[in-house]
C-alpha cells in the first residue's frame, strides 16, 4: 500500500507537468492564419474611402520585433532590405484597397505605402485588419461618366523572364453583355510580332464563366453529365455570369522559342446564349511592346575540353606490321678499309650492332634487307678509287653479317655497293661554305673533262689551293653508308599518323586511334571541327563524347550551336555528371554525362534560348565554385532568380540573385531592375551612377529608372534616351519594342537627334 501510494502521487505530478509542457509548447508554437481587411485612406476624414490609387505593399512579419526592426529600416528609405523579401510573405492591395496575406497569430503586418512612413500592426490573433494610411488629400475631379456599352480592352505590356512569356489583364465586361442565360468564354493566344507576318505561338488556358441558368440548362443538355462538355474544365466554378458589369482578372505564362523577339497576345471574346451566339469579336489584349531588362545582360560561356588521357578518353593503337628503316655513316682513313678513329665513328659502328639485336629480340619483328654502300673520294685513279669502295664495303659487310644467326643470315637480302664521289660533291661542299672562287675552278676542269674522272683529279691536284683547301673536303667523302629494311609489329609513331593523314585527307578512312592522335594534331579549327564531326557521325550507333565535345567546342568558339549534337550524350534520368555504371550490351564500364559534355550543352542551350533545358543541365552540373557562374547565368536568363516553391529553391534564387548581380556593375544594375519593384528600382539607379557615362548602355538603363516613375519621370526618361541615342542610334530601335516606354516618350528622344 505504501508503494502505491508513491506511485499515485508520483503519476499525479507526472500527469500535472505533461500538461504544462503541452501548454508551454502550445504557446511557443505559431498558427499560420489568413488576415484579410481593406487599406483607407486616412486623409479623407468626411468618408472611409479606399485606396484604389496608389501602391501598397503588405509584409508579413513572424514576430513583432522582425516588425518593428522591419519597419525602421523601411522609414531609414533603406529599401534593399526589401529586395529578397519571400515572395510568401509580401502582397499588394487590389484596385479596391483589399488585400490577403498569411501571417503568423502572433506576429505584425507593416503596410508601406509610396513616400510614406510604413505602418505596423500587431496581428494577435485577429482575421480581419483593416488599416488607415494617411496619403494626403485630393481635389475633386469633374468627370463626365457614361455607360460602357462596349467591350474595348486595353492592350497591357507582356514581360519576358527567359524563354517564359508573363502575361496579364483586366478586362472589364461592360453592363448587359452578359446575362443569367448565357456562357462567356475568352480564348486568349499569344503570337509572335513579326511585322505583317504574326504566327501563332500557342493557345492559351481559355477562360468561362456561365450564367446560373444556362449552367442549369447545360447540366440537362449533357444529360447530367458535364464532363460531356469540352469546356467544362475551364469553367470558373465560384463566379456567375450575369447582366452586371464584371472585371476579369486575367494571368498567364506561356513559353516562346525565342526570347530575342517580341510577342503579344490576342483573344477571342464570345457570349454565347442558350442556342445563339450573341457576341463574338477578336482584340488584342497584351501589345508587341514587351519588357525584358534581362536582355542586357553581359555573361560569357565557359566552355570545357575534355582530358584526351582520362581512362574513358584514351584510346590504344593497334599493332600492326610496319616497315622500317635505320641509317647510319662512317669514315675511313686516306687510301685505307680502316674506320677513322673518332667517337662519333665508335658510337656509330655499337649502334648498327645494337640496332640488330633489338630487331632479332623483338617479338614479331623480321629483318629484310641489308644495304651497304662503300664510298672513296675522286683523287688519284678511278679504278684504284672503285677497288677500294668495294674493300670497305666487304669490310662493313662481313662485320655486320658475323654478328648474325646463320639462319637469319641466310634469308637476308644483302645489297653491296661500291661508288666513287665525283668532284661536282666537292664543288657543292666549297660552295656550302661560301668558297665560290675555289668551287668555280674545280667546276671549270670538270666542264673541261666531263667524261674522264683521271685528268679531271691530276687537274684539280695542280690547283694552287688543292693541299691547304680540297684536301679536308676529300675526308668527307671517304664513307660507307648502311642502312637496313625490317618489318615489326607495333603502334604507328606520331610521324606516320600524320603522313597518313597527308595522304588521305579529311574524307579517308581512319581507325579510333588514328582520329584520336589527329584530334590533338590538327591545328586549324575548322579541319578540326569538320574533322570531329564526321568521326562523331561514324560513331553514332555508339555516340562517341571526345569527338562530340570537340565539335561542340568549335561551335561555340564562332557563336553558333546544335543543341541535337550533345543530346544523345546526355542521361536526364540520372541526374549527376561523371556516373560510371556498366553497358548492358558491351558489359563494359562507361561514363554517363560527362561534365563537360553537361557543361557545354548547358551553352548551347543559352545560346538556343532555350533557358528552361538550360536551368535542367545547370542542376545536374557539380556544387563547385568553377560551375557557379555558368550556372547562375542560365538560371537568371531563365528567369529563376527571385521566388521559389520551397527554401531550397527561394535559397537557390537568392544565390543566383548574388553570383550574377556581383559578375559587374553592369549586371548588378540590371538584376535590380528586373526586380521590377521600387527597393530593385532604386538599387538599380544606385548601380548605374556608377556605370561609365559615355556609354549608351548606361543610358539606356537610366532611362528604364525614370520611366518607371510614371509621368513625374517623363522629361529625365526623354533626355536619358536623347543621351542614349547619341552615343548609339542602334538603341532607337531597342526602345521602340521595349515596354519600358511610350511611343510618346521614344518618339521625343528620336525627334531630338533628328534636330
């Protein structure tokens, strides 16, 4: 009983600290909860009026002091904290001064409004907040209203974030277009603006909204089964059509094949009642003027070659049978068959020796041919001369062949030769030495006796300079020359790769081994490239990397691409570069997605426009320093630089936001604005006071600044294009298609250079 006792009480504050803990931990813990409500304007104390004029930016806070630190860095106008808000957390009020916003129970709302001081408010736990902003009063405007009778959208301005085409509008369907008995449906497109010629890009996602009734009708018309209707899953289910004028709020995203140009979009627009269409007519509803600051940016590709000797680059010569040959000269004493006694004389007689016995030990080698030629030079008597050829010719001969097998001796082809050098030999040694006096007089005899080898030497021996100069030109030509012929089996050398491509060309038939050598020996880049790509192309049952990335190399040193080229190469599946892993039809160990293979047609990607293929190549590419530029490149010029569906990805844009805004000044300044938001606008204009004036690119940024402060920026955004204009007339163009600007504002600058 005792025991029990203690365990009771023991259970009993067990129990009590349980629930303080999950108390405690009920406290800590935030509830996310969705706080809507509606900005006034505080100056305008005779009634609550909305703000439906001006710009307000709600940001979610998760504590209070996040807030109010928040808030005090936004009232110092330091607006880079604003730059890399989570998009999750930051809203703007609608045309009605409404807005949404998810928010932490307990934490702040800060509301900030133009050239305001921001306002905070604690949320604690409250669903609806509706807040005063105090933006000054306005005078009240006479305006003469009528009824909207017509539908008459106005073309909004399309943006461009890498191959994605961010499009939206409002249309506002006037009073009695519609009614209870009637289905609206808009079916928008997006073409391409290429003067009389506007090709259709692609369909996009229509919109249609139904009246209660004929929603009612078409249920029994599909025999109670909707899905029987074509459009139903595009019917908008929690809005009804009727004769009361609607604003329709319009969003999308298409992708283009080419980001380089200009597109807008169109719309059918069609009221179509129980059996009748009532209304069918086309507008344009997103102008040819698009908005794409990314467009400048300055980046260049970093293209990669592959290592020829890495164990699944290099490749291994076949043996074959090759002839070769081996030469060598010695000398003889005056009148003698005796070897000269010098080292050079030594080394040559060792290495004629050396040389056979390599030929005679080497597995699969066989010798040929023996050739042997006896020289003595041209003074005194011919056959004298001749005789003593021979004996030095037998000499070389009998020694050379005694160090042989006999039975290789007597399959050997020997070629014994004797010759006399003629005195014309003579003639060209005095002239290598510039002795042309001397040279001439030897070339007079032998003119004078040029059949007669006897009276041409007694001659010359008679010539005043015979002794102290013809006499050591005469050792030279005491020699006997060997030389052998063999066959073996081995790799070609350098030499003979090369001659065989001499004599072949590009268009000759060559073994994987003798394109690789060639691949490193071919010094003109377009040889080399047409070289590559017809290896490649022989390859292609079984797509050969080294020669591919050579070709892909070549294309994007002259700016051009083939984005087919390195796709066979590549394994999406895998996800990784350099993954060995074994082929099932050869058994043999291979290399999927070689890095460089990935890297280089993350460029050729870049330079298709096809930013989307490009962002998938850059996260298979390594997490290393050398990668991240390329790789923050392709994600910006993507698009994929702000935002993000989770913190991996909101991390990675914020990354990408840093590497490509600090790569130059001139890319900070466009990051900034392709925020399009007024903390990246005023970044940008910061970046570009320090951008070099007399460039028209700096300008031209200038000029996007003040443009996007309305009216108040028109005359600056004039002069800034003036000054651009100036420096580049080729920009006039560039302004004219960009959304950045009016007609009105392109067309002053323009007139001003014109003056």
């Amino acid at each position: 009983m005792k025991y029990r006792k203690h365990i009771e009480i023991f259970l009993k504050y067990y129990l009590i600290a349980g629930l303080i803990c999950i108390g405690c931990s009920n406290m800590m813990a935030q509830r996310i909860i969705r706080v809507s409500g509606t900005v006034y304007n505080a100056a305008e104390t005779r009634k609550k009026t909305p703000v439906t004029d001006a710009e307000v930016i709600v940001y979610s806070c998760k504590t209070i002091g996040e807030g109010e630190k928040f808030k005090k860095e936004l009232d110092a106008d330091n607006l880079e904290v604003a730059v890399f808000v989570d998009p999750e957390t930051v809203t703007k009020i609608d045309h009605n001064g409404y807005y949404e916003i998810l928010v932490p129970d307990n934490g702040a709302l800060i509301f900030k409004a133009e050239m305001t001081k921001a306002v905070m408010i604690n949320v604690n736990g409250q669903m609806k907040i509706d807040v005063n902003i105090d933006l000054g009063l306005k005078l009240d405007e006479v305006v003469v209203t009528g009824i909207r009778t017509e539908l008459q959208p106005e073309p909004a301005i399309g943006g461009l974030m890498g191959d994605l085409f961010v499009v939206s509008n409002t249309f506002q369907l006037p009073q009695q277009m519609g009614s209870d008995f009637s289905r609206l449906v808009i079916q928008p497109y997006t073409v391409m603006c290429d003067g009389m010629n506007s090709d259709t890009i692609a369909y996009n996602k229509p919109i249609v909204i139904d009246g209660k009734e004929f929603r009612s009708a078409q249920l029994r018309k599909m025999g109670y089964v909707l899905e029987r209707d074509p459009l139903e899953k595009y019917v908008c289910k929690d809005v009804f059509l009727t004769n009361e004028k609607m604003d329709i709020e319009w969003k999308d995203t298409v992708k283009v094949p080419n980001p380089a140009v200009n597109y807008s979009c169109y719309a059918d627009f069609i009221v179509e009642n129980m059996n009748a269409l009532g209304y069918n007519k086309n507008f344009q509803i997103v102008s040819c003027k698009n908005k794409r600051p990314m467009q400048f940016l300055e980046y260049s590709l970093i293209y990669r070659e592959m290592d020829f000797n890495s164990k699944f680059n290099r490749e291994r010569a076949q043996i074959e049978k090759r002839n070769s040959a081996d030469r060598v000269s010695l000398t003889f004493e005056i009148s003698s068959d005796k070897l000269v006694n010098t080292p050079e004389n030594m080394a040559n007689m060792d290495k004629i020796k050396r040389k056979l016995q390599d030929i005679l030990n080497e597995p699969g080698a066989t010798l040929k041919e023996l050739h042997i030629t006896g020289y003595s030079s041209p003074e005194g008597k011919y056959t004298s001369n001749m005789a003593l050829a021979k004996k030095r010719t037998d000499k070389i001969m009998n020694e050379v062949v005694s160090t042989l097998p006999g039975s290789v001796n007597r399959l050997l082809y020997k070629m014994p030769k004797a010759v006399v050098k003629p005195w014309a030999e003579v003639v060209e040694l005095l002239k290598d030495d510039k002795l042309y006096n001397e040279a001439e007089g030897i070339e007079n005899i032998i003119a004078k006796y040029p059949d007669n080898m006897d009276r041409q030497g007694a001659a010359v021996a008679r010539l005043p300079y015979y002794r102290s100069v013809i006499v050591e030109y005469l050792k030279k030509l005491r020699q006997v020359e060997y030389s052998i012929k063999f066959e073996v089996y081995r790799e070609p050398t350098d030499e003979e790769v090369w001659d065989v491509y001499k004599q072949r060309g590009i268009d000759g038939i060559y073994t994987r081994y003798e394109y690789w050598k060639l691949f490193q020996m071919i010094k003109d880049d377009r040889e080399l490239e047409r070289f590559a790509l017809k290896a490649y192309n022989e390859s292609k049952d079984n797509p050969w990397p080294l020669a591919a990335n050579i070709v892909a190399i070549q294309y994007l040193k002259r700016d051009t691409f083939d984005v087919k080229l390195l796709e066979p190469l590549i394994d999406k599946t895998v996800y990784t570069t350099n993954y060995e892993r074994r082929n099932i039809d050869t058994r043999r160990m291979e290399l999927v997605n070689p890095t460089e293979i990935v890297n280089n047609q993350l460029c050729m990607y870049i330079k298709a426009y096809n930013y989307s293929e490009a962002s998938i190549m850059a996260q298979m590419l390594p997490d290393e320093e050398q990668y991240d530029l390329i790789k923050a490149f392709a994600w910006a010029m993507g698009g994929y630089y702000k935002g993000g569906r989770n913190k991996e990805e909101v991390e990675r844009s914020r990354k990408t936001f840093e590497i490509v805004k600090n790569s130059s000044k001139r890319n900070e300044a466009i990051m900034y604005l392709a925020l399009e938001s007024k903390a990246g606008n005023a970044m940008a204009e910061k970046a570009i006071a320090e951008l070099p004036a007399d460039k028209a690119m700096t300008w031209y940024l200038k000029s996007i600044v003040t443009a996007r402060k309305g009216d108040a920026g028109f005359t600056d955004t004039m002069m800034n294009l003036y000054q651009c204009f100036t420096l580049d007339k080729g920009f006039i163009q560039t302004a004219k298609n960009d959304g950045e600007f009016t007609d009105e504002v392109v067309e002053e600058a323009e007139n001003m250079i014109m003056q």
